[in-house]
C-alpha cells in the first residue's frame, strides 16, 4: 500500500510540474511531451537542490534560506525540462511524428509503404533512374538526345512501377507547360502493363458484389480484355442479352492507396522544399489526381457518367453520330459495371470517312462546349465503329471506357468559345484577353510580350494551306506557361483529349483540319446565340437573375440616403483587416516578450554582479535573490519566444 500511494504521488508530482513546465510558454503540447517534461523536472529538482545549497544553509534554524534553495532548484528544475522541451520542438516539431497509439495503429501501413517504397527504388534501378533521384547528377540533360534517353527511361520506369504512376504519367503528358517537350511526347505513348487475372479471382469479387443470386446469368471464364483497374468478361442476362462485365482487379484498391499516399507525401515535400514545387502547386495537382483515381476505381461514377453523356447527347441530337453503350445499373455495383455489348471495331482500323470525322470532332466540341462533360481519354481503342449487326440506333461509333470524364463549368466553356473565335480573327489581342480569361496571370505579367509570343503563334496555326494538328494546343500552352500564366488542370484535361483525338480524326480523314474545323464549330455555336429565341431565351434568364436584386434596390438606396442624411454612413473592410490583424498581433507579441527577455536578463546580471546588498539568509543578498528570479522570468520568456518562431 506504501509503496502504491508513493507511485500515485510521484504522478502526480510529474503532471503538475509537467504543467507548470509546458503552460508558462503558452502553447499546446502533446501529453506525451509534457509528461516527459515533468519527469524530467521530477528527476532533477533534488539533485539540483542539493548541489546549490551551501553547506551553512543545511544546519540552519531559518526557514527562509532552506525555503528559498528548495524553490530556486525546483524553478531551476523546470528551467531545465522548458529548455529540453523547446530544444525537442525545434528539433521534432509538435505533429510531426505520430503518438504511441498512432503508431501502432499504423505500423501496417508503414510496413507496406516500405516495401512499396523498395519495389519503386528497385523500379528505378533497373531503369538507370537512380542517379537522377537520390544524386545530384544530371548527365545529358542539356542535349535534346539526353533528354530523349531520359524520357524513355522515365517511361519504362512508370509502365513498371504499377498502375497510379502509369495514369500519372498520362496526365503529366498533358502538361507542355510543366515538362519538356521530349518527356511530353514519350508520356504520350504511356500503357499500362496488366496480365489477366484468373478466373477463381473474379468469379470470387462477382460473388462479393453479387451475392448468392447474380443478375448475369452466365459469364464467360476466358476475359475478353485485360487493363491496370479492370478485367473485362462477356457475358449473357437471364432474357439473352449479350453485354460485357467489367470487373475490378481483387486488391488493386489497397494497391491504390499505398501509391496515392507516397505521391501525396512527395508533393507535399516538394512543395516546402523546391520553389518550383510551390509555384506550380503540385499538393494541389496531387489532389486532383488522386481524386480523379479515385472516381476511376468506383463504378458507379462510371455509370453515372454513362447516363449523364448519354441524356446530354440525345437532348441535342448528337447521339446519331455518337453515342455511349446502354448501362444495367441494376446489375452494377462499386466493383462490377455491367454494360450492352457493342459489335465493332476499334476507328483506327476502319476505313477512312471524311463526313464521320467532322462529326465526331463537332461531338467532342459539344460535350465540352455545350455539356460540360467530355470524354477526356478519346482515343482510337476507346472509340468503336460499329458493324451492320449491332443494335446501336443508328449511331456508327460508340464511346467506351468513360471512367476517366472532363468536366468545365460555364465560365470555362464560354471562355473557350472566346477563344476560339478570337483565334478565328487572327488577332492575337483578344486572343491574349481570352487566355487570360481561363488562365490565372501572374502580377509581373508583361502583356506586349505575350502578344508578340501569341502573334507569331498565330502566323504558324492559321498559315493558310497547312492543316493544322493537335500540336497547335500544346504550343500555345507552352507560351502560357513561358509567361508565368497557370494553365487550370481542366482547361489542359481538354487540350489532352483534342489531342487524343487527333489520331482518331487522322485515321478517318489524314488531311483534317482541327483549327478549322474548331472554328467553324465556333462561329456556329455564335449564331446560334444570336437567333431570336435564344436572344430571348437568355434575356428571361438574366432578367429572372435580376428581378430580386432590383426588387431590392430601392430600399437599399434609401437606406443609404438615410444613412448621409443622418451621418452615420460607414464603410468596413472588415475581411482584410482580419487576414491581417492577427499575424500583426502576433508579431507585435513576439517582439514584445523577446525586447522584456533581453531586458530582464539585463537586468538579472547586474544585480547578480552587483556586490553588497542586504542579506535574507546565510549566503544570500537580495541582489542575487532578485537577480535568479528576474534570470528565470527572462529564461521563460526567451523560450517561449523560440518555441513560438518555431511553432510557427
């Protein structure tokens, strides 16, 4: 019982200094750390004690003397934890690494992130990457084969490092204003590498998503195609209907993760440490794409994007030229997409038909001008053109594989009719206004620079007699991004499908024109707008948008009109001068306990230098009492400063 009732009180001991420790610096520490410091404080406030008592002190009657070393070692006690509790902040900061209990718990996934961590290095080895990575060597990277030897390595090496670096890379390839040409066009050609998975394995996620009664009668064992994220089977309903399963791979998900959560932790270290990281913002664009996987892996919001492009097609009747295959969701689950078997053939290999390929280029247009959903990877395998025997409605190709969707709101869209209309005129002034419309410019922007960049751009794209490619998009957002001018990752989603779908339009038509083709369609949608029922059409729109404000505006004037009249008018810039009050506060704070922690330790040791002074004990002036004590307050108050410049 002695022995527990000293336990509880050496706790107890220990929280309380641990507080009087932690609670002089003002800022909110784990209860790990201030544990730790009140042990420490504990531990050393007898030792201390003892060895700054004189030997006079020791066989006094007084009981100030004794008091007052008992106190000045227990202050000195937790001078010394404040000092081991700051030294640990600045060294560890508070958050940076997880508790006892967080640790444990995530042990697993610290055990897989290292071996996913050790496939990636080996991944990186085989393909000569590792000198580029964990050295400062960059061998050839200023000669343009260099660069081209680099790029295919780095294409190698993402094709084996597992699916999410593969989808990285194709979204990197969309980016001309983040990589270098050579590294562009060998992403290009990305393709992920996926053997089949075995039957027992899907039969047994069909099992899991199904249950006991599957709404597909009969699936075929043998796949009829195997991709990074899904395994795709023919298969039959109960009423004969043919379709085709589209079956996620067991365990990719887990696989998934692992892969998000290292990019998620280089970008954000790129982001602290690289400059270039922080300018371009790569946590945000780490985000985007681990969102964008994210939806890939849930079929669901395929589905979803299947109904969604399917209603948006047929509303304006662009569904007779192309349209999605119909859904079951009946059948589809988060796992599991059932959809209509299509008979056809992938564009590429079909015979070329100038009229389809202006029609299939006037759809994409459409879903990206006019819906605001577009299919953002069109490319040939994705895009069937079906046979005589395929119920398809009359519409002779079939978009496939709409996991991957682009989607721009109504600013975007009308900013990029802009666009292409001022490309129409060949004046690159309102072109620069258009792109500086959807683009975001930087503050040292210099305009008649990027007019001069964007005029030359023009004299090449709409040279007369030279038809112009999807590589036109690529090199005006070059120019962009050579200004300084961030290019919004959707508005690059949409220059990567118009250039995906360039091959597509190629292998129907090898002389087709995208600019023109994009102009046309623009100066189209323009007179449309302007027929008199959209006139009126948008004119009841914009007066529904307006009737409440001007419903409105009478009162408000006439509260204002009061407010001069009476001479109570005021204006409040409230939501900036709250950005600003509080670091300027704490700024004035910190300046304030640094100049009274510089001037209190003045202060202490010219007292304690001081010689005479009246005596309170054996040994003991009240210069050398007030000089510890103003020695601590400046102590505590210069440690609390330094924590609080670290915290922060």
């Amino acid at each position: 019982m002695e022995s527990l009732l000293t336990a509880l009180s050496a706790l107890l001991g220990v929280w309380v200094l641990g507080i009087l420790v932690s609670r002089p610096l003002r800022m909110d520490f784990s209860l790990t750390r201030r544990l730790a410091a009140g042990a420490v404080a504990f531990t050393s406030a007898i030792p201390i004690v003892e060895q700054i008592t004189p030997a006079g002190v020791v066989g006094t009657t007084e009981p100030f003397p004794v008091l007052w070393y008992l106190v000045l070692g227990t202050l000195l006690a937790v001078l010394l934890a404040m000092v081991l509790l700051v030294l640990a902040e600045v060294m560890v900061p508070s958050g940076s690494l997880p508790g006892p209990l967080a640790l444990l718990r995530s042990l697993p996934r610290r055990w897989r992130r290292a071996r996913r961590y050790a496939a990636i290095v080996r991944v990186l080895a085989r393909h000569g990457l590792a000198a580029y990575v964990f050295t400062r060597q960059r061998p050839d990277l200023d000669a343009p084969g260099g660069r081209a030897r680099l790029a295919r390595s780095v294409r190698a090496a993402l094709e084996d490092a597992g699916v999410a670096f593969v989808k990285l890379g194709q979204i990197l390839a969309t980016r001309p204003d983040l990589l270098p040409a050579e590294f562009v066009t060998e992403l290009a050609h990305l393709q992920a590498r996926a053997r089949p998975v075995p039957w027992p394995e899907i039969e047994a996620v069909l099992a899991a998503e199904w249950g006991s009664a599957p709404g597909v009668v009969r699936v075929e064992p043998e796949p009829l195609a195997a991709a990074s994220i899904a395994q795709v089977h023919t298969g039959t309903l109960a009423d004969g209907t043919e379709v085709v399963v589209k079956v996620q791979r067991p365990g990719i998900a887990a696989v998934v993760a692992d892969d998000l959560d290292i990019l998620d932790r280089l970008a954000r270290r790129l982001q602290r440490r690289t400059r270039w990281g922080a300018r371009l913002g790569v946590v945000a664009l780490a985000d985007g794409f681990a969102a964008s996987l994210r939806e890939e892996l849930d079929f669901t919001v395929e589905l979803r994007n299947v109904r969604v492009m399917a209603s948006a097609a047929a509303a304006r009747g662009a569904d007779r030229v192309v349209r999605t295959p119909v859904p079951y969701p009946e059948h589809s689950t988060p796992r599991v997409l059932v959809l209509e078997r299509v008979h056809g053939r992938p564009v590429s290999t079909a015979p070329g038909d100038e009229e389809l390929a202006g029609a299939l280029f006037e759809a994409l247009l459409g879903q990206i001008v006019l819906d605001g959903v577009f299919h953002a990877d069109p490319h040939p395998g994705n895009i069937l053109r079906t046979t005589a025997g395929s119920a398809t409605g009359g519409a002779p190709l079939v978009l496939l594989d709409l996991g991957s969707v682009g989607r721009l709101d109504a600013g975007l869209r009308s900013g990029l009719v802009r666009l292409l209309l001022a490309v129409d005129t060949g004046d690159p002034v309102p072109v620069c206004d258009a792109l500086l419309e959807l683009a975001q410019a930087p503050p040292t922007l210099d305009e008649r620079a990027l007019v001069r960049d964007v005029g030359r751009f023009l004299v090449r794209a709409t040279a007369p007699g030279v038809p112009a490619d999807a590589a036109v998009f690529a090199d005006l957002v070059r120019i962009v991004a050579a200004h300084g001018i961030a290019v919004p990752p959707e508005l690059a989603a949409v220059f990567r499908a118009i250039g995906t779908l360039d091959g597509t339009l190629t292998a129907l038509d090898p002389g087709f024109d995208l600019i023109a083709a994009a102009r046309r369609f623009a100066a189209e949608q323009v007179r449309a707008e302007l027929e008199p029922d959209a006139l009126l059409r948008r004119a009841g729109t914009e007066l529904t948008t307006l009737l409440p404000l001007l419903r409105a505006l009478p009162r408000r004037v006439d509260r204002v009109l009061g407010a001069l009249d009476d001479g109570t008018l005021a204006v409040q810039v409230r939501p900036q001068a709250g950005r600003l009050a509080r670091p300027e506060a704490e700024a004035m704070g910190q300046l304030v306990a640094t100049a009274l922690a510089a001037t209190t330790g003045f202060m202490a040791v010219v007292l304690l230098a001081a010689p005479g002074g009246a005596e309170v004990g054996p040994g003991l002036s009240v210069h050398e009492l007030l000089g510890y004590l103003l020695l601590m307050v400046s102590a505590i108050l210069g440690l609390r400063s330094l924590a609080r410049s670290y915290r922060s």
